[in-house]
C-alpha cells in the first residue's frame, strides 16, 4: 500500500480546480494538511512548488510537487489505487473519461466567467454556450447515476466542483440551470451525498465571493 | 513504416497537423499497422463530423469502429491497447507520469499559442517579435526541463521516445519550417540540448517517415498566415 506520509495540498478554498484534488484525497481516504493560499501575496512555498505557473492547486507528495488539477487527480488515483478508482481500467472507457474530464476543462470555467462578468450581447452568447455545454454534458449522462456509470469516477469528480457555481451562473445569466439541464441537476444532488463532496458545496458563498470579484473588477 | 490498410484501426488526419502527426508517431513507435485516412483541407468528411461531432477536429483515431479524440489522450489510449507492442510511451513511475503530464499541459499551452503567434496570428512586427521571445523563453524552460528529467538519456522518456518527446517533437517540423522562414527558435547557443534531441527524434524510424517536409511546410506557413490576415477585421 502506498504511504500516506507528507501528503500537502495548497489550495484556495473557492477554487473548483483544487476542489477536485480535495475529492480526489477525500474519496482515497488519504490524510493531508490543507494549506489555504493567499493568491494577491503567493507564499515562497507556492512559487517553489509552481514556479511556471505559480497557481494552485499544487500537490506536494514527500515533498515532490505535482500541479494541474487533473494531472492530481490522475496521481492521485494511480498511487492509492487501492480504494476508490476514479479511471476505468478499460482503455476505450479510460479514453472517454479523459476527453469528458478535458472538455469540462475547456468549456466550462472560461464560458463561466464570460457568463458573471460580462454585460448585454456577450452576456446572452455566454449564457446560450453555456446551456450548449451543460445539455452536452447530460446527454453523455444519460440515464447513468454518475459519469462514470454505476461508480463515482473521474469526470465526476472534474465537473463536480462547477456545480456549486450553477447558483451564480442562473442568477448572473438569468436562467434556471433545472430547466435546460434537469438530468445534471440530479446527478449533482446524487454527488452531494457523498462524504467527499457535501463540505464543499456552498452555492452561496461562491455567489458572494463572484460578486467581491465582480466590484473588484468594476462590473455592474 | 507506410500505413498498411488495417481496417482496424483508422487514422483520421492531414498531412501538415502536428497533432494528427503525434498520432502516427506513437502508432509507429508500438508498430500497430493502421489506415491513414486523409482529409482535404477546407472540408470535414461525414466520417470526420460523425467521429468527432463534438469538435470536429483532427485527429480521430478509429479501432474496431469506436472513435478516439484528442491527440495526448489517442497517445496514451495506443500505449494502453497495445501495452504489449513496441516501446512503452508513458513512464513507469507516477511522478514521472505526472511530469510529464504537466509538461504536455505547458507545450500546448504557452509554447503552441507564443508559435502560433509568431508565425501566424501576429498583427504588427514588434507583435511578432515579441511572440518569438515567448516561444524562444518557453523552449528554454523545456531546454531545463530537460536537464533535469532526462537524465543523461537521449530522450525526455529515457531510452526511447516518450509521450513528452511525442508532444514537444511533433512541432519540430513547424518550427524547422518557421526557421526557413526567418525565425531563430532551434538556437544552438541558447538550448543545446534541445537542439540535439530534435535531432535524435526526427531522425527516429518511427518520427522520419511521417513528419510533413520542411520546405513543403514553409511554403503552407505562408499561406495560412495570408489566409488569417484576411480573415481578421481591420486592427483598431
């Protein structure tokens, strides 16, 4: 069984990048300090373990660093893969997981952002891609319990953490995410259940803290 | 290695793509006969749209009729399925794995937008300039990198050629073209390492027999560039 010692996440709370890596840990059952980040003033060890992109969440495993989130939760499924295995073990299933968990990446924190921060014509193209991506994201649902069929697995945990920004996306968008997208609407209640996930989920402090950046950064 | 016709596995590509090129090079590399299916540029083929709806794009690696997108993801699902065969692609370890992981995340990242930049997307000649700065910079982060995960070896994989190697390699037939072209990346000065391992790698079996030629690329450079010129609205 692999050690479970020296195990240090840094991390900014709101983040659904490093909230991933918190589920990834939480469904391992591994032990690790949590080290919360000051993003305005990066701490010495954040630009020693990030140096190229000095971001979280960073991973830093006997003191080795691994950064990006899914490239973690990769790690972190390959060396306690004892318990919980996020990949499937077929390589055609492992491959769809892959490019689900990847378009989540592309698609869904940039058109997100586009979505709160932006004003009349570009808000309303955000909001229309958006429903795109979450009606596309259901479809490959399906009538499955999680992403990963049967068990929670590694797309789950890539999208999860964008759930909790649903309630900011509806209310800056103007639109109910259960209308366009009911199916994704369960399956995130289904994941909230789980020990690993139901701590992080706060729709309404992700709201607030949308609304900070958005005074911050002089959008009205 | 020419592609044979193996119904099996299909190649959806283009000749001048370096992802579509990352995918032939690890088929080469694990010795899997394939069919390599070309498109014509301008169009997208029903089997293309069919394959790929979600973005339409090259490469489609198709086995036993189920598609494949996304060309690192195509590299490590032809390392998996014929685990077997040829050489083994991803390290062994999960450290190095993540290494090299997170280095492909960079190449395509700031190393693929400050090369596009400076071949293509420019606007003015200090824009350029300044695009070719950033590729040369990424190149010499790649350059330490190197350094350090090589180990002494040839290759960032060790021995043989990796999925890093695989990644970073693909663009080496742009950036050669790019060098006809008046660029100065492959600097012997500033990145010897990287400049023997480009090199070793284009000069691979599996590498040399698929890479687009050079002076064929640097003409196609040209072309795109004038064609994205023309394409954007005027500069403010």
């Amino acid at each position: 069984m692999a050690s479970e010692k020296g195990v240090t996440l840094l991390d900014f709370w709101v983040s659904p990048f490093g909230q991933r890596a918190r589920i990834a840990l939480a469904e391992k059952g591994v032990q690790y300090e949590y080290k919360e980040q000051n993003l305005v003033e990066k701490s010495d060890l954040l630009l020693k373990s990030n140096p190229v992109y000095k971001k979280i969440p960073v991973l830093i495993h006997d003191g080795k660093p691994v950064c990006e989130s899914l490239v973690i939760v990769q790690y972190i499924d390959e060396v306690w893969s004892d318990k919980a295995p996020l990949l499937p073990s077929d390589p055609y299933q492992k491959a769809q997981a892959r490019f689900w968990a990847d378009y989540v990446d592309k698609k869904v924190f940039d058109c997100g952002t586009r979505l709160w921060k932006l004003k009349g014509e570009e808000q309303e193209a955000a909001k229309k891609e958006m429903i795109e991506i979450l009606q596309l994201l259901e479809a490959q649902l399906g009538d499955n319990k999680y992403f990963g069929g049967d068990t929670f697995g590694y797309v789950d945990v890539a999208f999860i953490p964008f759930t909790s920004w649903f309630y900011t996306y509806e209310t800056c968008g103007n639109f109910s995410i259960e209308a366009v997208a009911p199916k994704l609407v369960k399956w995130a209640k289904r994941c909230m259940e789980r020990e690993s996930v139901k701590t992080l989920y706060d729709p309404n402090k992700v709201y607030e803290f949308v609304c900070y950046l958005k005074k911050k950064f002089g959008v009205e | 290695m020419a592609a044979s016709a193996n119904p099996e596995v299909k190649l959806l590509g283009i000749w001048f793509s370096p992802f579509v090129l990352r995918a032939r090079i690890a088929l080469n590399l694990k010795e899997v006969q394939y069919q390599f299916l070309e498109e014509q540029l301008g169009t997208k083929s029903d089997l293309l749209l069919e394959s790929n709806p979600v973005y339409k794009k090259m490469p489609v690696l198709i086995h036993e009729g189920k598609p494949v997108c996304e060309s690192l993801i195509i590299v490590q699902y032809i390392d998996d399925v014929w685990a077997g065969s040829g050489t083994t692609l991803m390290p062994t370890d999960a450290y190095e794995r993540a290494i090299h992981r997170f280095w492909t995340v960079y190449v395509d990242d700031k190393l693929y937008s400050s090369f596009l930049d400076s071949i293509m997307r420019y606007r003015t000649d200090e824009a350029k300039a300044e695009a070719e700065e950033q590729a040369v910079a990424a190149l010499q982060l790649l350059e330490e990198t190197f350094d350090k995960i090589s180990k002494g070896k040839p290759f960032f994989g060790g021995d043989t050629i990796g999925y890093l190697d695989i990644a970073l390699g693909s663009f080496l037939g742009w950036i050669r073209a790019a060098e006809i072209n008046g660029l100065k990346l492959l600097d012997h000065a500033r990145i010897p390492l990287l400049c023997a391992w480009a090199e070793k790698f284009c000069n691979n079996e599996a590498v040399r027999a698929v890479i687009p030629d050079t002076m064929k690329l640097a003409e196609f450079t040209k072309v795109l560039r004038s064609s994205y010129q023309n394409r954007l609205p005027p500069a403010k």
